[in-house]
C-alpha cells in the first residue's frame, strides 16, 4: 500500500507540474498584458478609441492528454491559485463546468488576486461570469472588465454593480441600454478609468432619442473618474458630458468630430487636473484650427505632460497657425507630443522642440513637409527615448546618412518609421545606429524581400515589440516576414496589421516566440482553423482591420 501511495503521489506531483507549466506558459502569457497599462496597446493602435475586437473563441473538446476524471481535475485546483482556474475554465465548456463544480465545493473564494474577466470573450467566461455574480456573494476585489461583446444588457449592469472595488470599464463598440446605467455607476465609487467610445443605444432608445439623456444622467454619477475615453455619432452629441465631474480627471481621449463642440470646450476647461489630452481622428477627417485652440484652454497648463493632436488637415492655419502653436508652447512640461499634420509641422520650429518642450521624451510627427535635414537632426540630436516619423508622402531615403556618418542615437528605444526606405546597408548596419532599440515599428512602400532579409539578426533578437504595417504585397514575401518573426524570438507584443498572417508565420511564433504575450493580426489573414484556434490558446489575439 506504501508503494502505490508513492506512486500516486509521484503521478499527482507529475501532472501538476504538467499543468502548471502548461497554464503558466500559455494562459498567463495570453492574459498577462491586461494587467499593464494600456501603454504598450497603444503601438500599434493610432485611434486607440477604437476596440480591436476580439473574436469570440469556438467550443473545442479536451485532448485525450488532458481527459481524466473530475477527481484528479479536483486535486489539480486545489494547488492552484483561483484566477489561474479561472483561465483554465475559459478553454472548453467540459473544463469549465469542472471548474463550476470545484467551486461549488469551497466556502470561501479568495479573489485577492487579479481575475481578467470578460463578459463576453467566450460562451464558457460568459457562463461562468453568471455563476459568480449568482453564487459568490463576497467578491470585492475583481478591479477590471472589459467588454468584448457587442451587446450589453440591463440584467449585465445589474451584476456589474455587485463589484464595487471596480475600477476599469471598457465598453467600446458596444451597444449599450442607458436604463439602470445610472444606478450602476451609483455603486461604483472607486471606478477610475471608463471607455464609452463608439457606443451605441440599444433597442427603443434609438428611436426615442432618450439614449443621451440616460448617459447624462448615468455620468453625473461618477465621482473620481481619472481617464475618460469618449466619441460621438448620430445619437451621440456630448451634451451628456456636461455634468460629468471633472474634479480628478487626468486622462482624456475624446474624437471631437460628431460632438457639439462648445459643450466639450467648457468641459475641457473643467478639467483643471488634467495631465494628458488625446484629440482623436481619423484619417479623412479634419479640423478647424479656430477650433482647436479653445480645445486647449486648459485652467492649468504645467500640469499637461501629453499631448495628441491627431488631425492630418487643419483648416484655416494661414492665419491661425501662430495663434495655435504659441497655444501648444504653453505646456511647458510635455514629455510627450504628437501633431499629424504635415503643414502645422512645417510651421513649427522643429530644430527648437528640445527648448520649447525640455522634458520631452516622446515625439510623433507628419515630416513630409520638413527638410530632409530636421529629420536627421530629430534621430540623431533630440535625446529622444520615443520617436516617431510619418511620412505621408514620396519615400525618403535620407536614414541611409547615419550609417555614412556611423552614427549611434543611443537614446532611442522606440522607433517607429513610415515611408522611409532603408537600403539593405542600413538593415545591418542597424544594430550599431540603434543598440538600445526595443521597439521597432516599420511600414511604407519601398521594403522589400532584399532589405527585410538582409535585417540583423542580433538587433532582431533584442527587440521586445514590432509592428509590420502596410507593404507593398508585390515585392515584400511571406517567407521574408517569416523570417523577422524566426529571429524575434525574444518579441513580447507583436503586430502585423495588413498583411495577411499564414499558418507559416503562426507556427514560427509559437515556437520560437517564448516570451510573446500579446499577438494583433489582420482580420483578412490567411490562417487554418486549427492554426487559429492553436494561436488563440497561446496568446491574448487581438484583430484590427
């Protein structure tokens, strides 16, 4: 009897360990990234006020490997930590109602940890998110959900309201039913960080119009609100905006296009703690610079250390110009700036940033308009830890200087650069211009096999993000993004957002991409469903597009 205890024993201690390396490399790899900052999302997004939806998951059965029964599935839970059964329950309907039925067993559930719940990333987390509002009545600490369904009821902000440690709220894209909103953010008086980006009324509101007033008064509820991610449509003026208490506001990202501009203004101006402000927009809309410059009225402009202003057509700048970039250099203490037009840019005094803004540590600009010169003074000069170059339009082929004139820009970290071309010297040259890159973020029309083939492969495997954006499909191959992937082994957040991903490509990034935790990819790619399903099992997968 003694030696069939130790072999159970060894056969438990065996499979634990199994599964745990399993949930530890997979799930918290793929859930990993919700707990950071949205900082490193933001790469890849430019209008990051829109969701990248994620497709929600196909049920899949248990591989025979993992089939045992429930009384070994029990002894498993028990070593280990709740928001890793969570995860684990999120994978098929069988583990989840194990899951259930473990739960069921316990008096007490410790959710001290962090839990990434969703309401609707799959059926199963949209089961058990029931579950737990029904039978855990204890839950206090559960600080995060964000929306990826496209429909959010009454009967959800009921039971949202139960989690009054909540935080963050993300429900971007979703359409949503003002009745009982205002009763939920009653209850959420530690709610801090809220995204209503895109929404949109549900059901008779539309046709009511009663949806805004419902949002008015639902905000007017909310007390210590720090970020705010905001736009508007048809059923969405802003007016809703007006009794929003501003008193700790410090992040705003607001798409002004579609709002009633005079109310958002006063708005604005009512946030007198304001630290970064995000004018957002797409790419074929524009903006009056009479416009902009209340937008940036702010009660106490030292406090602002980011700005965007993402508007590529500023309207009526031959006379408002100098009037909107004397506005800009009043936030003396900007770390970060970003401005997308490419005229504004021309106006303002590039080779001066440093002395204007002398904190700055990021910088995003339109340069098709600037002397190929205050380019390379921006690479080689700023001390920038972050910088970002737009090239909108010809192909500039200016980057091939530094390497004639060996140039090391050790400040830079981050590097993000559209349009520029790089002649295969400067692909493997690049690990001596840049040797502290960890960011890499490359698009434009002139990348081809020969220059993506000839990158270096030391300065591929130092870097922790890359984003591969648009190419021309002619010229650049498959097998050539493959081998960016092959050598990036070392990559955390990955992103290649119009070309299309291959079963090539994924399989490379599952094995060779051990630290990858965050995958974003076309929604016109080229994957097999059993690649698919493989790639979200390993990674949090995010679609743009």
């Amino acid at each position: 009897m003694m030696v069939v205890y130790l072999l159970m024993l060894l056969f438990f201690n065996q499979l634990n360990i199994f599964f745990i390396s399993k949930i530890s490399s997979a799930y918290a790899r793929r859930f990993q990234p919700l707990k950071s900052s949205g900082s490193n999302r933001a790469v890849f997004n430019a209008n990051h006020y829109k969701m990248l939806e994620t497709e929600e998951m196909d049920p899949v059965e248990l591989d025979d490997a993992y089939k045992c029964n429930w009384g070994i599935w029990f002894s498993i839970f028990r070593l280990l930590k709740t928001e890793d059964i969570m995860r684990l329950a999120y994978t098929s309907r069988e583990m989840n109602a194990m899951a259930q039925s473990y739960f069921k067993t316990l008096k007490t559930i410790d959710f001290s940890e962090f839990i990434p719940l969703q309401l609707k990333f799959s059926s199963e987390s949209r089961d058990m998110f029931c579950w737990i509002i029904e039978n855990c009545v204890e839950i206090t600490e559960l600080k995060t959900i964000i929306s990826a369904s496209h429909l959010v009821t009454p009967l959800d902000f009921r039971a949202i309201s139960r989690f009054r440690h909540l935080t963050f709220l993300d429900f971007s894209g979703c359409f949503i039913s003002s009745e009982g909103l205002s009763d939920v953010f009653s209850q959420l008086s530690n709610l801090k960080h809220l995204n209503m980006s895109h929404i949109h009324p549900f059901g008779g509101e539309a046709a009511t119009g009663q949806f805004e007033e419902g949002l008015k008064s639902a905000l007017e509820k909310l007390r210590n609100l720090e970020s705010f991610v905001f736009s508007g449509n048809s059923r969405v003026s802003g007016m809703c905006l007006a009794g929003l208490d501003c008193t700790a506001m410090k992040k705003l990202s607001i798409s002004l296009s579609k709002l009633n501009l005079r109310v958002v203004e006063g708005f604005i101006s009512r946030c007198e703690q304001l630290c970064e402000l995000n004018l957002l927009s797409t790419d074929d809309e524009s903006m009056s610079a009479t416009s902009l410059i209340p937008m940036l009225q702010l009660t106490n402009p030292a406090f602002l250390t980011r700005l965007s202003i993402r508007y590529r057509s500023i309207r009526y700048l031959n006379t408002s110009a100098s009037e909107l970039w004397a506005t800009i250099r009043r936030f003396v203490n900007l770390n970060s700036l970003e401005i997308l037009c490419s005229y504004f840019v021309r106006i303002m005094v590039v080779d001066q940033i440093k002395l204007n803004f002398p904190n700055l540590q990021r910088l995003k600009l339109e340069t098709s308009a600037i002397d190929s010169l205050l380019v390379l003074f921006l690479i080689k000069e700023s001390n920038l830890e972050d910088l970002c170059l737009v090239n909108g339009q010809q192909c500039r082929h200016i980057l091939n200087d530094l390497v004639l004139n060996s140039a090391v820009c050790t400040s830079i970290r981050r590097l993000e650069l559209h349009n520029f071309f790089w002649h295969p010297t400067m692909s493997r040259c690049v690990n001596c211009t840049f040797p502290n890159l960890e960011m890499l973020s490359i698009s434009g029309r002139r990348w081809s096999n020969e220059c993506l083939m000839s990158m270096n492969i030391e300065f591929l495997s130092k870097l922790k993000t890359l984003h591969v954006g648009a190419m021309d499909r002619e010229i650049v191959s498959n097998t050539a993004i493959n081998r960016l992937f092959f050598y990036c082994q070392n990559v955390e957040h990955l992103a290649l957002t119009v070309l299309p991903m291959t079963d090539m490509m994924a399989r490379t990034l599952m094995e060779r991409c051990t630290k990858l935790k965050e995958v974003i990819i076309c929604h016109e790619n080229q994957l097999s469903p059993t690649i698919l399903t493989a790639l979200h099992r390993k990674f949090l997968v995010k679609y743009c597009g």
